[in-house]
C-alpha cells in the first residue's frame, strides 16, 4: 500500500524539483567565488565579472555576505598543440625474363657448317609513390562552468560555455562574454515570458 501511494506522489510530480530560475529577477547583489581549475582560472574569473558587470543586470559585489547570490564553478584556458600525421604509398615490383639459345657446328671434308640461334626477353615494371604529412597545429580553448546558488545552498541557474576564440576576442574572453549573454538571455525569458501558442 506504501509503494502504491509513494508512485501516485512521483507520478503526482509531488516530489518534482521546485524551478527556482524565477528568484534570478528579486537577486540584486552577485559574489563571484574563485573558480576552481588551472592557472588561468584566476584571470577567467576577473573576466566574468567584468562582462556580468557590463550587463548592468545586478551589483557584482566583492563582499560575500552582502551577496544574494554567488557564482561557483570551474574554468580553464588552454593552449596545446594537435599532431597530425599520414602516410600512404603505392609500390609495385615485377620482372620477368626468359634466355633460349642452340649453337651447331661441325666440319665435314674441310668445309666448316654451322647453325646458331639466340633469343633473350625481359620485362621489368616499377611503380613507386609515396605522400607523407606532418602537421603541427596550435590550438587555444578556454571554458567555464559556473552556477549561482542562493542562501540555502539551492542551484537556481547554470550554464558551461566553450571558446575556441572569437573575431576580436581570445577564448577566455568570449567564454566570460558567453556566461554573462546566456545569463542576460534567461533573465529576459523570465521577464517577458512568451504567450503559449492557441
């Protein structure tokens, strides 16, 4: 009877998570934590305040306390480097060659007689190609995968965005771009809410 009554409350949605993206438009004060991750972490960080700043959506704040919400999460830059190698060849080797040859000779009465034949083929092929490429490419990515979460410790919004650079801006710099759009972007949902469809 217990099970039965614990499926009616899941199918129910009774126990369904509460959306709490709606406490995005009562927050006013944000508190970016350090994000955990490389070297390059420290200056990601710098770069999301600054774009969540040009927003004008809330006051970045250095006090923790007086904070609404804080921003958590992880980032990296990286630069590397990508190896590609291919080979391919063709190579065909043949040869054949065929030798026949008959000599008679002989003397009767003094007269010398004699018959000689020689014969001699070949034939040799060779075919040889051979392409070979070694590419070094540099590549630069940068990521960030952040989340506010309010007093309660509850998640209330999240987003990873990636870069591999953008036209006038490197990868750090467009991944903070990123993380400060998508978050405008969620606001401007919740505020102006589309009109279900008839």
């Amino acid at each position: 009877m217990k099970i039965a009554a614990l499926a009616i409350f899941f199918s129910c949605g009774v126990f369904a998570q509460d959306d709490l993206s709606p406490q995005l438009l009562a927050v006013k004060r944000i508190y970016v934590d350090r994000l955990t991750g490389g070297e390059t972490a420290a200056q990601l960080r710098d770069l999301i305040i600054s774009s969540l700043e040009g927003t004008k959506l809330y006051i970045i704040t250095e006090n923790p306390d007086r904070a609404d919400l804080v921003m958590r999460g992880a980032a990296e830059d990286l630069i590397f480097t990508d190896v590609f190698q291919t080979a391919e060849g063709i190579n065909l080797r043949g040869g054949a060659s065929s030798s026949s040859g008959s000599s008679t000779s002989g003397r009767y009465n003094g007269v010398g007689s004699g018959y000689d034949s020689r014969s001699s083929r070949a034939i040799n092929v060779g075919v040889g190609e051979e392409n070979s490429s070694n590419i070094h490419e540099r590549r630069h990515e940068a990521f960030a995968t952040v989340r506010l979460v309010n007093k309660d410790g509850d998640v209330i919004w999240a987003t990873t965005q990636e870069s591999t650079g953008a036209k006038y801006r490197g990868a750090s710099a467009d991944v903070a771009e990123k993380v400060a759009r998508q978050l405008a972007d969620d606001v401007a949902r919740l505020r102006h809410p589309k009109s279900p469809a008839n």
